[in-house]
C-alpha cells in the first residue's frame, strides 16, 4: 500500500484530528475516505431521483415550449 506525507498547520490539524476521532476512526482511514471521496467524479446523491414525482401540488408544472425561431442569430466561429 503506497503512503503520503502531508504538512498542515496546527489548526488544521487539530480540525482533523476532531473530525476523525467524531466518526470513530484513525487518522489514516479518516484521510483515505475524504481524498477517495473528493477525487471521484460527483454523482446524484443517493435517492435524488427516487423524488421525481414526490410533490403532489398542482402548481409543478412543466412549461411550455419555447420558440426557437425567436432566438438571435448566431455567429459561426
């Protein structure tokens, strides 16, 4: 398993520090579930799309259809 080494100021480290010892964990695991985390691609969260459809009030409505004839010229490039 590789390792890495990185420098943080105190502060940031006691704020580390707290957050891994809030969820029970080393600092190790702590580190390697936040940089796996916000290095993978964002996603929906989980359940996003289970709300298509949840609110039931009339006023939700989808709009009409826009006139594409009224868009401006565009410009070739």
């Amino acid at each position: 398993m590789a390792q890495l080494t990185i420098y943080l100021d105190q502060e940031s480290q006691a704020l580390v520090e707290s957050a891994a010892m809030r969820e029970g964990s080393s600092l190790s695991r702590w580190a390697r579930k936040h940089l796996v985390a916000a290095a993978k691609p964002k996603d929906w969260p989980e359940g996003f799309f289970d709300l298509f459809g949840s609110i039931a009030d009339d006023s939700f409505q989808a709009p009409d259809e826009l006139d594409r004839t009224a868009d401006g010229k565009r410009e070739s490039l």
